[in-house]
C-alpha cells in the first residue's frame, strides 16, 4: 500500500507513526465502502473467519494490545472472561462515548474512517462469538452516528452484515446507539443500563462484570472504538509482529490527544512509550506559547492526576531504576502509572505559567459535579462540595480551613463508591491541592465577598450554591 | 399529540435493534425521534413512548429528567450548545457564550442546574453550556443543532449566527 498523502496543515508529524489514523485528513479519502475497499478493507476479517474464533483471540493476547478508554487493560486477557460454559448470547459493544475531557480521537474514526471500526468489530465479534453488536455513540456525534449508520449500510449491501457472512456459518449485526449527553454512559456498566432503556447507573463489580453478566444479565464485552480499531491491524500483521511495535508491556501505538496552552495543540499517533513528555509538547506541539513556560500537565483525561513541571519521579526500565524530570517521562501506561498518574484515555492538557490552578480545579470540578450519576452518597455530595469549595475561593469567599477541607472531601470519596467516578472526581482535587498548596492558600484570605471573580461560577452555580 | 407515520415506522424500526423481549433498550431512541420531531418531550410524549415500550409513564420521564440531551421545555428554533470544559474555558469559551448571548439577545441569568436553557426573546436561538464535546484541541468548540463548529472565539460570534439568519 502507497503512503497516503494528507491534507496541507494535518501532514502526520515526523515522529508519528500512523496506523488508526492512517486515513485521518488523508488527500482524496472519504468515508465510503469503495474507498475503504481499494484500500484493501475488510481483508483482516475475511482473513479471521479462515481462523478459528479462539486463534483470533490468542492473536490479540499475544499483541498485548491494552484497551485505550481508560484502564489499559488487556484486551484479549478481558475476552478471555466470558464464562467457557456459556450458553446465553454474547454481545459486543464498542465504547463510542468518548466524554472523558481532554480526549477527542474516536471523534475522527468515527467521521473519516467508519469501516475501519465496523471491520474491528466484526473480527471481535467473530472472536467472543457476539451475533449483535451495538455502537454506543454519544449524542453530541450526531453527524458521526449519521456517518455510521450509512457505513453499516454499506458494508450490509457488500455482504459484510447478516446471516452467512462471507460464505461461512458467521452471522452479525450492527446497530448504533446513540446517548443522551451523560458523561457516566462512557463507564461501562453504565453505559450498559442505558442500553437497557435505563437510566445509566453503574453497576457493582463484582458480580456485575460485564464479561459474565452484562447485557441483559448476558457475557458481554466492551471495548473503546480504538482498541477495536487495532484488533483489525493485530489480526493483519498478526500478534507477534504488533507486540513489536511500541515497547514491552505497552505494545502498539496510540493517539495522544494535546490541548491547551500549546502552540499546536492537535492529535499524534505514536508508538507507546517512543515519546516522552517533552517531545511530545515541545517538538510535536511547538512547544508553549510564546513568552510562557509549562507549569503542568495533565497526561490523560481530566480524571488522572495532575503532573508539576518541577517535579521528579522514579521510574523502573530496562536498565533498573532511575529518577527523571516530567519531560522525560515516557508516553506509556506503566511510566505514567509510575510516575502516579494515568495515560488514561490519551487526553493530554497543557497548562502554562499564566493559569491559576484554583480556577482549573473549579472548572474540572464543576464537571464532576454535573455528571455524578448520584447514586452513591460520598460523590454525589463529595463532587458538589468539592466544587462548592472552589467556587468560593474564586469568588473570594474562601476560608483558612478550605484548602484542608478540599483534600478531606476528595480523601472521602475515593474507595468508597460503586463505580471508578469516584476516583476520577477526586484524583484530581486531591492532586491539584498536593502539589499547588500555595495556589489555593492564596484563596482563602476573604476577600470581594459576594463580587463573583469567575463568570463560570456564578453562572454555572446559580440555583445551588451556598450564600455567603 | 399528533404522531406522523414516518415517525411511528421509525420507531418500529429503532425497536427492532432489540431482541423482541428487551424493546425497553428502544427509549433512548424513540426519545431522540420525538426531540427530533416536535423540539422538546411532553407529557403526552412520553406517554406515547410508555405504550410503545409496555412500560409505566415514569420508567420513561426519569430517563427525560436525568439525560441532559433531553428536553421538557420548547427550545428556540436553532438550539446552541456551547462547550464549558476545561481545554474549551482555557480557549476562553466563556467570552465566546457572552457574545453569543449579547449578538442574539439571550438572558441567562435565570438559568440553573435544573433549568439550563435560555431562550432569545425573539425565539429564534436558544442556548446553554456543555460538557466536554471531544474536540478540546480546537477549541472553544460548539453544536448548533446537529453542525459542530470550532474555534469559535469571541470575534467569530457574529458569523457564527449569521449562518443561521
Ligand atoms: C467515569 C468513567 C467514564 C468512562 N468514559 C469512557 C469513555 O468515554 N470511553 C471509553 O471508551 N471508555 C470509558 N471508560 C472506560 C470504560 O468503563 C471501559 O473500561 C472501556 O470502555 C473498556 O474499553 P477498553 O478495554 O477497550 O479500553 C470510562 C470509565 C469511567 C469509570
Ligand atoms: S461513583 Fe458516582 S458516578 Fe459512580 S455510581 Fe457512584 S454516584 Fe454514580
Ligand atoms: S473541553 Fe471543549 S471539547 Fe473538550
């Protein structure tokens, strides 16, 4: 296959190596079934059917392919959970929530390469044995969803969907489903209550994992749009040649999406762990505005803890272990995870020396706030509160005892919840108030009381929040 | 409440994504046809999406009330929803929705957690906040109607509604 050539401007950078994005902005490209064909589409999973369903997963053990919504877990260790007596259907279903803030690259597969997701869902589906297969799209794709359901259109007509697929005993549907605006439809066993007509509350783990009892009380998996994406490209190069790709344990490559206070914020595919921090602000992004220097990071989604510039962290490699700074840290699950923070969902922030790290705090806060699904009562009240805090403190209402009072309810919810967004609505409250002490000390001297400092605050808290 | 054929074969159509025991799965969709059609879900709605599904009323209105997709009230005739996320607020969307306000003549005073949606008094645009759009690298981003629109900065606001005269 040629080298694609892309759109002036979105030319891939030097460093990236693009696979899931290969047809991202890509001169003469569009969404149909012909232009996917001529590209040699729909060759992997013609390939799979010739294999047997559980060669195609040991394919993806052997990648080591780890799944890019969140967790980083392995993606043919969680096909591997579906109970080996089953005789109830098995689903599939690809995570296209994409919510998590900081992250918008299921975005672009979605409106430029649809088949490219359906082919990674039919070779999975093939894999764990799911005759339906449903695509959770957010509601605020409405385009994508309109892109995809025209693709699964397509690929119907082409014979690709239905009843013997290909000429063989596989049969598969597709169907897109789309959300309501709810962040806690991307957590798995939310999003499956609301494919059940429900509102999405999460679900308790154990015994409600979704491999075992999912989808009407069936074995189902879920997996993110580009974790499914890759199964097409493992199954193509096969598992031994993708695990070579990236670096051990993080193997493959992924999207890193960067924002902020770059000069060019954007999206980079790169092979995990081939790029640290540093290159990737300085030489993919070019570097801080001018006049401005990086004062922290935020490395994947809103939810991961924040990193300082001026930190430095231990981590283990090859050679045993050493102590670097934030911009030699490798972009890899298990460094960040080292470094005490996530690679998450790839959702990189950038933040400069200009930003109050209070008024960021809010602002990630008041989002936690919102989407509490509400069920638990330490984020419900933990995720106001906290955002509460913040309010005040910008709006020059802060107390001595607020900077304490911040960590202890971030402290509280942590652990003790039904789903991960009690982690998520913490770590960064918890983070941000560790390592930027002075910055929220700052807040506490009362001062402007009832002059609202932040038009977000005032605006977004109207009706909820306390009179000072 | 006048339901249209197409609407009601739609409809049948979304239910059948589902295994014929699970139809609940279909409200999500039959709730978005409805938006579609009538701009906003009411009680008669609601009802009608209830009977289709065999389920009471209120196992329908609590998805209304807990989605913020989804809306009791009219909207204006071109519905805005500007992003307020972090990489979005640092892009300065809070001086994009000023402007957007000030150029179409929209109060937001009043709205609140529960009441999120302010109306220009000549009905035409309608607005409110939202999270997270998943296109933080452009922004500040936002979605009139169904069209997505980036780096909307406080200048770009006239255009903007321009596009919708
Ligand atoms: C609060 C919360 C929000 C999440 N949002 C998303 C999301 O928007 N997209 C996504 O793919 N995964 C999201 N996840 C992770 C999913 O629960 C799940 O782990 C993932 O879809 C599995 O796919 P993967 O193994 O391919 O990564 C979220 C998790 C939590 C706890
Ligand atoms: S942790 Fe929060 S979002 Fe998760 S179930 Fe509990 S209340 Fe809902
Ligand atoms: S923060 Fe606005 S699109 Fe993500």
């Amino acid at each position: 296959m040629a080298n694609p050539r892309y759109i002036s401007g979105k030319t891939p950078h030097s460093r990236e190596t693009r696979m899931i994005f290969r047809n991202v902005d890509r001169v003469g490209w569009n969404p149909s079934i012909e232009k996917y064909l001529e590209d040699g589409g729909y060759n992997s999973f013609k390939k799979s059917l010739k294999m047997t369903p559980s060669e195609v997963t040991d394919e993806v053990k052997a990648s080591g392919l780890r799944g890019r919504g969140g967790a980083g877990f392995p993606t043919g260790v969680k096909w591997g959970f579906i109970p080996p007596n089953n005789s109830k259907p098995v689903y599939l279903i690809c995570n296209a929530d994409e919510s998590e803030p900081g992250t918008f690259k299921d975005r672009y597969i979605l409106h430029q390469d649809p088949h490219q997701l359906i082919e990674g869902i039919l070779i999975s589906s093939y894999a764990v044995g799911a005759k339906i297969a449903y695509i959770y799209v957010r509601e605020e794709f409405p385009e994508g969803a309109v892109i995809l359901e025209r693709a699964i259109e397509e690929a119907r007509r082409a014979g690709l969907l239905g009843k013997k697929i290909a000429g063989t005993g596989f049969e598969c549907e597709i169907y897109v489903h789309r959300g309501a605006g709810a962040y806690i439809c991307g957590e798995e066993t939310g999003l499956i209550e609301s494919l059940e007509g429900k509102r999405p509350y999460p679900r308790i783990k154990p015994p409600y994992f979704p491999a075992a009892l999912g989808l009407y009380m069936c074995p189902t998996i879920v997996n993110n749009v580009e974790s499914l994406c890759h199964v097409k490209h493992v199954i193509s190069m096969g598992g031994d040649k993708y695990s070579r790709l990236g670096t051990p344990r993080n193997t493959g490559t992924r999207i890193l999406c960067v924002s902020g206070d770059v000069r060019k914020p954007g999206y980079f595919e790169i092979e995990v762990g081939k790029l640290t921090m540093g290159e990737l602000i300085n030489d993919l992004c070019g570097g801080m505005k001018k006049g401005r220097k990086l004062k922290a990071v935020i490395p994947g989604g809103s939810s991961a803890k924040v990193l300082r510039a001026d930190e430095t962290y231990t981590i283990r490699d090859g050679e045993g272990e050493k102590t670097i700074g934030l911009s030699d840290i490798p972009m890899d699950f298990d460094s960040l995870a080292a470094c005490g923070s996530m690679a998450g969902s790839g959702g990189v922030i950038v933040m400069d020396d200009s930003r109050d790290m209070a008024w960021v705090l809010n602002n990630i806060n008041t989002f936690y706030a919102h989407e509490s699904c509400g069920q638990c009562t330490p984020c419900r009240e933990g995720s106001l509160w906290m955002k509460k805090i913040t309010d005040r403190m910008l709006e020059g209402g802060g107390v001595p005892s607020d900077v304490e009072t911040l960590a202890s309810v971030g402290d509280n919810i942590a652990g003790r919840t039904i789903c991960a967004f009690g982690e998520a609505c913490s770590w960064p409250t918890q983070s941000f108030v560790a390592k930027f002490p002075e910055e929220f000390k700052k807040h506490t001297k009362r001062r402007n009381v009832g002059k609202a400092l932040n038009p977000e605050a005032k605006v977004a808290s109207a009706g909820i929040k306390d009179k000072h | 409440m006048e339901i249209p054929k197409e609407l009601e074969k739609s409809a049948d159509d979304a239910i059948g994504h589902y295994p014929p025991e699970e139809k609940r799965s279909a409200a999500l969709p039959l709730l978005h046809l409805v938006q579609q059609e009538f701009g906003f879900i009411n009680d008669d709605a609601i009802s009608w999406v209830a009977d289709k599904l065999a389920v009471e009323p209120i196992k329908i209105l609590e998805l209304v009330t807990f989605y913020p997709g989804f809306r009791q009230k009219a909207p204006g005739e071109y519905h805005i929803r500007v992003c307020r996320t972090l990489s979005c607020a640092m892009a300065g969307c809070h001086k994009t929705m000023e402007k957007i306000c000030e150029i179409a003549g929209i109060d937001r005073s009043k709205v609140s957690h529960h009441d999120p949606i302010a109306v220009s008094s000549d009905g035409k645009f309608s607005i409110e906040f939202a999270e997270c759009l998943a296109s933080c690298g452009t922004g500040p981003v936002c979605l009139v109607g169904d069209d997505f629109h980036e780096e909307v900065k406080p200048e770009n606001a006239k255009a903007l509604l321009q596009q919708y005269k």
